[in-house]
C-alpha cells in the first residue's frame, strides 16, 4: 500500500472515529448501527463465557479503537518518519490505547444503569400492609417495600381485610395483585 492510500486510511479513521465518539456522548438516545452481512462462526471455548449485553456498552471501544488508530498512524508518519509498517504498528498500539480508554468508559456506564426493575410478576409471595381497607367487593390498596421504595399497589382479595393488616401476595392481574390475610402474630 503507497504512503499516500495509507495517510488516507489513518486520516480517515481519525475523522470518523473521533466524530462518531463525540456524536455518541452528546446524542441522548442517538444510536449508530452498523450491519455488516457476514456470518462469523461460533467458537465455544469452556474458559471463557460470553453474554450478549446492550449494543451501547461496546460502541465507545470500538469508537475509541477506530479514533486512536487513525490519530496514531499519523503520528507515526509526522513525527518519527516511518514507513507503513512502523505507522500500522504505531496506529496499532494506539489504538489498542483508544479501546482501553473506551472500556474503562463503557464499564462507568455499566455501573451507572443500575440494576433491573423488579416484575410484578416477581412479588408473588412476598408480604405487605394493607394501606386503603379491601372491602366487601373485594378492592383496596397494599404498600410493600421494593426497588428500593416503598410501592403501592392496587389489591383485590375474596374476603375483606382491615387497613394495617398483614397480607401475602397470591398473584398478579394487570397492575393490581390478588392477596390474602395473614394471620396475626
């Protein structure tokens, strides 16, 4: 490849990296992707575990790679003088630099999502306190702690049960849950 194809490619991957980075830190909810038609194998290898996680989580890496390359092979053309060879290994250990520096931003955004909400589904079984009393037609309210607050939900019960009581949550039904009183103790 002639200097000038190669100062193209690194110029080129510069620009576009640095650009699709800043455009992915300042656009709230702007993704970018990329589908490339290829099939790649699958490797199973018993020591290492992959799970699939959010498109997002990986974009700064390769954002970061793909900046850092470029930047690095101009800087091994400017200011060492080298040849395409020494340029791609320079481009190359920047490179690996950008995607590390990449990673480190992509495990902060990891940390910051938090965790998943809790189903409603999920609240099967667990106790709560009934808010707003479940009359004879069987509609009230309960408060349980969850997600790190305190909720409340809509309940239906096939008896009535008094504010303050204790009850357990049986099932689900839309947004409301089904209960039954606990005994005292």
């Amino acid at each position: 490849m002639s200097a000038d194809a190669l100062e193209l490619v690194f110029t080129g991957s510069a620009v576009l990296g640095t650009a699709l980075l800043l455009l992915s830190s300042i656009g709230g909810g702007m993704h970018v992707r990329l589908h490339l038609p290829v099939r790649l194998p699958h490797l199973r290898l018993r020591f290492l575990r992959t799970t699939r996680t959010d498109d997002a989580s990986a974009m700064p890496i390769l954002l970061g790679f793909l900046a850092m390359f470029g930047i690095g092979g101009l800087f091994g053309a400017a200011a060492f003088g080298l040849g395409p060879a020494g340029r791609t290994a320079v481009a190359l250990a920047f490179g690996a630099f950008g995607a590390s520096v990449g990673f480190g931003t992509s495990a902060a955004l990891r940390r910051a999502e938090g965790r998943e909400p809790t189903a409603l589904r999920d609240l099967v079984g667990r106790k709560a306190t009934v808010t707003v009393s479940i009359g004879e037609r069987g509609h009230g309210t309960i408060a349980l702690t969850y997600d790190g607050a305190v909720q409340t939900l809509a309940a239906t019960a096939t008896a009535p049960i008094a504010r303050g009581r204790e009850v357990e949550i049986l099932g689900v039904h839309g947004m409301a849950v089904t209960v039954r009183s606990l005994p005292p103790p």
